[in-house]
C-alpha cells in the first residue's frame, strides 16, 4: 500500500514541477482597440505578438494576468500583429474591448510572445 502512494506523491510532484517551469506560457489580456495600421506607417515602440508582424495594433489595457512588464493597467501599448482581419475575423471595432490570449515562449528569462488570439465568448 506504501509503494502505490509514494509512487502517486512522486508522479504528482513531477506533474507541478513540470508546470512551473514551462517553457510555453498564456498571458489573458483585456485592452480595448485605439488604432489599427499598418507597420510600415507606423512610429514608436512595437511588441511584436506574431510570427509575423505586419501591422500595428494600438490598445489601452484594462487588465492583465499575469503581470507582464509594460502591459499595466491604463497603459497605451502597440501590438505587432500579422493580420487585423486574420485575428478579427474583419476589422476590429475601435473603441471596443477585447479579451486576447497572448503565447509566449522561452528560458532562461528571454520569453517572447509568438502568437495571439481572442477569447471566444
């Protein structure tokens, strides 16, 4: 009886550390759309969010779990994404507020975001 319990404990244990330490993580982001244009018109500072970006996506974040450095509550911050109508499905309506899921990857304290998309509701 021992054995199967420890084994479960040492099973269990594993699974948590493995969590903890993902390489691969999820960042929930409310932010309601400013602007929509594209990267080439665009001047200031970008955080690209796609593999690919080619256009900037300005918004105004409501909230963010978790915590991720300049995506503070009330904050202007522009997105690099591949494609408003790719991510939208259609343009996005400026002045309305979305929830996104942003992915990020990476170690040793070099995580950046390689894909986002919305929340379905």
């Amino acid at each position: 009886m021992i054995y199967p319990l420890a084994l479960l404990a040492l099973t269990l244990c594993a699974g948590f550390a493995g969590q903890a330490q993902s390489p691969e993580d999820e960042v929930r982001l409310r932010a309601t759309v400013q602007a929509v244009a594209p990267l080439t018109d665009f001047s200031g500072t970008v955080t690209p969010v796609d593999i690919d970006p080619l256009f900037a996506l300005t918004v105004r974040v409501e909230s963010v779990v978790p915590k991720v450095p300049n995506f503070k509550a009330d904050a202007v911050v522009t997105l690099g994404i591949h494609s408003p109508s790719r991510l939208f499905a259609g343009e996005p309506a400026k002045g309305k507020t979305y929830d996104f899921v942003l992915h990020r990857e990476g170690s040793d304290g070099k995580r950046r975001f390689y894909w986002i998309s919305l929340v379905d509701r």
